[in-house]
C-alpha cells in the first residue's frame, strides 16, 4: 500500500538523527515490521472527511492545510500521520517490555534491553514533537497517559487509576491501545481538513480494535483498513457533535511537561524508578 510507505518514511525521517547507531537501528526494525494502521487511518479520515462538502449547516468548509501547495499539504498530513505512528510504535514496544520484564533475566543482554526501553521512549517523544502543534496534541498526551493508567491497572486490577473513560475502557487491556490508537488517528486526520470529530468515533475505534486477533499489534493497512472500514467512518459524519477542539498553541506546554515526564516514573511507565539509569548507560553505547 503506498499510503504506508508514506508513512514509514516520513517516521523514518523523524527519527533519522538518532544516536547512537544501535538505537538508531532499533527504532528502524520497529518502523520496519509496524504495519502503519495508525498513521495510514490518519491519511484516510482526512480523504473520507474531505468527501464531505459542507459542514452539516449547508456551508462549505475549506481544509486547514488550505494555503499551502498540494505537496506542502501532503507532507504535512503525512507528518501527523507519522507522529501518531511514532506514538503508537512506542506504546506497543513498552507493552512487550512490561510483559516480559527482559532486565530480570540474567541471561539476557542488559544492554539490549536497554536500547529496547530507550527506543520507546524516542518513539513515543519524537511523535509528540510532531503534533505536537497540531489541534490533537492535548489527545496524544492523554493517550500515552491512558496507556499508563491501563498498564498500572492491567498490574494491579484492584489499584484506583483514576480512569476518565473516553470510551469503553473494559475492553480488553491487551485491546485498549490498538483503540486509542485508532482513536487519536481520525481525530489528527479529521481536525487537518477542518472537520468536526464526528459522533460515535470512541464506538468505531474500540469496534475496529477489537477487530484485531488478540494478543497481536495491527495486520498490514492494506489488510486492515479494507473498503468496509472507510464507509464505516463515512456513515459517523452524519452527524458531528460541537467544535471543541483547543487551539494548538495552548497545548505546547502540556506536551513538553508530558515529553519531559514520559519514560521516568510516574503514570506514563513504571519502568522509570527501576530503571532510571538507562540513558547514562546507553550514553556509552557507541
């Protein structure tokens, strides 16, 4: 699917300058096996919405990315659509690591398990930093921090996490980032051509998870999100409930406090506390 590798590049690119090589490696075998789901759904809500003429009231909408050229409005798309990839990515690698907890293995290579932990963290900061001036970066933030809150939960079912459901969060754990994933993906799509987040998007997107075979990240794009998929996101503009969306300027400080944070305690990774040294380890990878 072309669209995917549109996608893949522009992650690719994003995460290009990273040193040292091992990690830069790393972070290329992920972007190498990922499907691109998330960043292609991106690519797709903004055609379906832009197939929509008017804005429900009979007014046509113009898209946001109006003024600039077709190539200037095609990289721009497919830069939200790789952040939400990069985010995803991130997530999905942290959930493996939490499964399997390779430092407790004396066996194991310590050093790899700390490129895999700082590979993530690269990922998942590298994402933010390319919405993080678009009108869904307050929902990026809340993302990594639901996956938090889902993982500290998924470990202790009886701890109180505070969950602020956007949708049903008894989906399945293993499911609930593919859902927010997808989520976060119509909302970056969607809000780059001016549109509304339609009605019914939370049902769609844990609907759409629960489509993936358990225990396993997305199928390929071009797999998963099949004609039956768009005309299913086509139907949720029928209806669009009110503009809310935040301006982009007034979530750049929210986004670095949760960059700044991601990956060293608190909700967003328990790998922090255990494992704070990682970085100044890795430092000595060369």
């Amino acid at each position: 699917m072309e669209e995917a590798s549109q996608v893949r590049c522009a992650a690719r690119e994003a995460v290009g300058g990273t040193d040292p090589e091992r990690l830069r490696a790393r972070i290329s075998e992920a972007l190498d096996a990922g499907s691109m789901v998330p960043g292609v759904l991106v690519l797709l809500s903004a055609r379906v919405a832009t197939n929509d003429e008017t804005d429900g009231g009979g007014k046509e909408r113009g898209p946001a990315l109006e003024e600039a050229g077709a190539a200037d409005r095609d990289d721009a798309l497919a830069e939200r659509a790789a952040g939400v990839e990069l985010i995803y990515e991130g997530l999905a690698l942290t959930r493996v690591l939490a499964s399997e907890e390779p430092w407790s293995d004396p066996s194991r290579d310590r050093t790899a398990a700390d490129i895999e932990i700082l590979a993530a963290d690269v990922l998942v900061a590298r994402g933010f930093y390319l919405l993080a001036r678009t009108e869904c970066a307050g929902r990026a933030v809340e993302t990594v921090r639901q996956f938090g809150r889902d993982q500290t939960r998924r470990r202790d079912l009886d701890a109180d996490t505070g969950i602020d459901p956007g949708f049903d969060r008894d989906l399945d754990h293993s499911r609930s980032l593919e859902a927010d994933a997808l989520d976060l993906a119509v909302r970056c799509g969607v809000s780059a051509v001016e549109r509304d987040v339609p009605t019914g998007l939370d049902s769609f997107a844990a609907d759409l998870a629960r489509s993936t075979p358990e225990e396993e990240e997305f199928p390929a794009a071009r797999d998963f999100l099949s004609a039956s998929v768009a005309d299913s996101l086509a139907a949720l503009f029928d209806e669009r409930p009110p503009d809310t969306a935040r301006a982009a300027g007034d979530e750049d400080a929210l986004v670095g406090e949760v960059v700044g944070h991601a990956f060293r305690g608190g909700e967003i990774s328990h790998f922090g506390e255990r494992y704070g040294s990682t970085r100044m380890r890795v430092m000595r990878i060369a």
